[in-house]
C-alpha cells in the first residue's frame, strides 16, 4: 500500500544518524514543540532551462541562482538535459528530501548530484537517493549533513539529468519536499506530514512540441495576456494586464456617473473599497485587482500570496486560487485532507482506487465486502483458484502459519494487530510488514518504512484534538490510521497506545 507522502527510501546509515539526531530533539523539544523563531519566506522550485545562452555553463551555481525558467522544449532521443530544483530564502539547512514527479513516457531520469546547496567545506553529507535510471515517474533525492556548517540563503538542491524518451509535455512537479533545520524541526510552513507547503514553483518540458499555447495564438500561456483568446498582438489599451480582447466593461445604467472608461463605480469595485474587480480599470473608482470583490478589504491582506484575500479565503496557509470545497465545509479542498469526511485522507484513496469524493468509497480491505465499491469484492487480494475465495474468507488459508485458518483468526497476518483494526485503518490485515515506502501494512509504522520510531511520533503532532465529522480547527485532519484506540478521535491514548511497538521493526 502507498505511503501518503512520496520521499526518497532512506539507506540503512541515513536511519541510524537521523534518528539519532530526531529522538535527540524530542527529548530536548518535547514531541509537540514547533520551530522557535520567526518563519523564514523560503521558497522552492523547478528551473528546466538551467543554461539560458546556449554556453554550456549552467546560469545556477550551488548557491546562486541565474534566470528561472518554467518551460522548456527538447528533442526526443537528443542528448541529456539537466534541470535543477532550487531553493530560496531558507534558514540554515541541515537535510532535504525532494520527491520529483514526470510523466514517465516523456522522460526519465539518468543522473542525479545532491552535493549542491549543502556541499561545503566542512560538510559532511550522508545521501539519500532512489535507484537510477529512474522511470517510474516518482524520484527521490535528499541529503543530510552531519556535521556542517549548515547553509542559508538560495542556491540549488538537486540538480537532476533527463533523457526524453518519447513525445508530449511532461509536468517537472515537486510533490513533496522535507526541510530539515540544525534541530531537525521542520521549517515551515509544512503540512501535517512534513512536507513544506510554502511556495513551489513546478515546470513544463516540451518534447518534440512547443511548450503549452492554450488558444493558438503564438504566446506562450505563462506569459498570454489573455491565454484563453487568442489575441497575438497582446494589445492592451488600458494598461491594465488584461488584453483587450479579454477586458470588458458592462454597460451603464441610463444616468449613472462614470469614468472615463464609461464604468460605474459599482460595476468595476463591487464591494467598493477601492480595488477593482478582476478583470476590470478605472482611473476614477478603484486601482489594481481585488482579491476579494465580494467583501470589502481595503488592506488586501492575503498571507498564503494565492490571490485570494485573507477574508474570504477558505485555506487561509495553503494557496488555492480555485477555492475549491468539496464538502462545503469551513476548510477548502487544498487544505482539506479528506474531502468527504469519511476518515481516510484523499492521497490515500487516489492512489489505492477509491473515490476521495464518495464517503461511501473507501479503501479496499479483504473483507468479503465490496469497501470501494467499483470493481468488485476485495480485489487486489490473493484469489485461491480452486475455490475462487480470496485469502481472507478461504478456510484452508492460513497466513500467519499459526495452525488457525485464516477466517477463525482474529490476526491473520501475525501483526499483534487484530484484523478489525487493520480494516478500520485501512492497512493491509494479510500483510504484517510493509515490502515498499508505500504500503500500508503495519497500522503503527505509519511512514512505512518497517520500524515504529520517533520519525512516526512526531507526526502526531498536527493531528491531536481532530475528531471524525468534527467541526473545530484540526478536525479536517483526522485521519483514520493514527486513531489507534480506535474512537474517532485522536489524542495522547493513541500515542500511548504506540508503546508496546516503539523501536520495534519488521521483516516482509
């Protein structure tokens, strides 16, 4: 079963010095701590055109960065391109993971350098790389240093090499990247799993097509006045961003005052408080573009920067331009984990087939119930062809090797975790041990990374006090595997309830 953050398999020395280093912290912080200090304005992001003049010479050093491009065009079968995921504004950095996200039939990865950003002198870097070449889509890299001096300011993290194996455009995504201070706390923002949820800028690779040029009108769409339009001479008569194809100013009311531009004042500011709608100009009524038209909001307070203002945005630490809300909760779908409130979050649910929207599709378990309710009864699970019965319900399975077959006993994979339970979290009740970073398969190892440690602790830490169909500010958090009572609830019986597996760790 899938991991519910992507990161890069740590190897066996990277586990002992961090979890060193982790459990360290704990002691010394407490579990519940978070970061002292003001939050740094780091950024991170994807430049795929990392050599602008054609010279050869990358424009990025490991601590400078050049011009940052989003898009880039390539040849298939042409030579080995690199791109560079880079960082800014950040704190001192002792350890990153980036997990990179392609679409496998455009590129693959051949070749990776970590020994960027943190490699200076002094510097002593334990790697944390997936296997190269890479073509399943998902790669991970990350590098921690166990010495220093630990560095600040911008520069590359990873610089990664391409190979384009076959035409189209291919998103270059950062779906999830861990940043580690001196202290080993996260630096924020993050979301309740680690990952920084602060400004990522992705990119597009172009093979054998010209980058994305929505309505055909020769201008790329990250630079379209109006991308929907086409509109090739870009004309924008009011100055304003918007092309003038795109720029409308309804008609007035027979006698209303207008400006120059023949707007009310109405009609361009609809909450009137001196910012104009999106869309909209006027030298008389308003200025620039409200991001909030509907609520006044004259100081235009937006502290995530999506454009939407702090009064009316529904994820006020997670940008979401769309507001999408699933669930008409008080919580948008970007910062929502579980869109229909039935317990398991929504990455979790994409990735094992069922419908994150569906409260009544949850995650397969071998049940003898159809849980997802799309492609039949416990699929996925081991059928006995003779008697046509999956592993869970055939009587002449047993799993454990226990001498009690597998429907007669409570815990069929040998787990010390009762198979009710496993359903509940929708770990794998067949399975005692995870075989991969993605499966769901021992209830409290819930990094999946085969030991229940200090690394599984601390993510408690955002989840504490959420409640199933709750309404307070961390039920939207509540996710059914950390509930190790179970009560829909989770509080500090489910971390004392981690004890009896602390330090523990597991052979597939």
């Amino acid at each position: 079963m899938k991991q519910l953050t992507k990161g890069a398999a740590l190897g066996i020395p990277m586990v002992g010095i961090v979890a060193g280093l982790a459990f360290l912290a704990f002691l010394l912080a407490g579990p519940w701590g978070d970061s002292t200090g003001a939050e740094p304005a780091v950024s991170v992001g994807v430049d795929v055109d990392i050599d602008d003049d054609g010279d050869t010479i990358p424009d990025n050093t490991a601590t400078s960065l050049g011009s940052i491009e989003a898009c880039i065009e390539v040849d298939s079968g042409g030579d080995p391109f690199d791109i560079d995921v880079y960082i800014t504004d950040v704190p001192p950095l002792q350890g990153f993971n980036v997990a990179f996200n392609y679409d496998p039939t455009v590129l693959n990865v051949v070749g990776v350098d970590v020994e960027q950003f943190l490699a200076t002198d002094g510097s002593n870097l334990v790697l944390m790389l997936d296997p190269l070449p890479d073509r399943d889509g998902d790669y991970g890299a990350g590098a921690f240093d166990t010495s220093g001096p630990h560095e600040s300011g911008e520069g590359v993290l990873v610089r990664l090499t391409l190979q384009a194996v076959g035409s189209g455009v291919s998103q270059a995504d950062i779906t999830c990247v861990n940043l580690w201070d001196p202290n080993f706390h996260d630096i924020p923002p993050t979301d309740p799993y680690g990952c920084f949820a602060g400004p990522i800028f992705n990119g597009q690779i172009a093979v054998d097509v010209q980058c994305p040029d929505t309505d055909e009108d020769t201008i790329p769409d990250g630079v379209d006045n109006c991308p929907t339009v086409p509109n090739p001479d870009q004309a924008d008569g009011d100055s304003d961003g918007v092309g003038d194809v795109c720029d409308d100013c309804p008609g007035t009311a027979p006698g209303a005052a207008v400006d120059d531009n023949g707007c009310s004042q109405i009609q361009v500011d609809e909450d009137l408080d001196g910012w104009c709608d999106a869309g909209e100009s006027s030298p008389t009524w308003c200025t620039g573009t409200d991001n909030c038209p509907t609520i006044a909001n004259p100081d235009q307070a937006d502290g995530d920067v999506d454009n939407v203002g702090d009064v009316c945005d529904n994820c006020l630490e997670e940008p979401n331009t769309d507001q999408a809300n699933h669930d008409s909760d008080t919580y948008g779908d970007a910062c929502d984990l579980d869109d229909d409130n039935d317990g398991f979050i929504d990455t979790a649910e994409v990735y094992y087939g069922s419908d994150p929207l569906n409260p009544n599709s949850t995650l397969e378990v071998c049940d003898g119930i159809d849980n997802d309710g799309n492609d039949g009864v416990d699929e996925g699970f081991d059928i006995d062809p003779v008697n046509d019965e999956p592993d869970c319900t055939d009587v002449y399975a047993d799993t454990d090797g226990d001498t009690t077959y597998n429907p007669y006993d409570d815990d069929d994979d040998g787990d010390t975790v009762v198979d009710t339970f496993e359903h509940w979290t929708g770990c794998d009740s067949l399975d005692h041990c995870p075989n991969h970073q993605y499966e769901q398969a021992w209830p409290p190892d819930f990094d999946n990374d085969k030991t229940v440690d200090i690394f599984d602790v601390v993510r408690f830490r955002p989840l504490l006090g959420a409640n199933l169909d709750g309404g307070g500010p961390k039920d939207h958090n509540f996710d059914r595997r950390y509930d190790l009572m179970p009560d829909n609830c989770i509080d500090i019986f489910d971390v004392v309830s981690m004890r009896p597996y602390f330090n523990e760790s597991c052979t597939p």
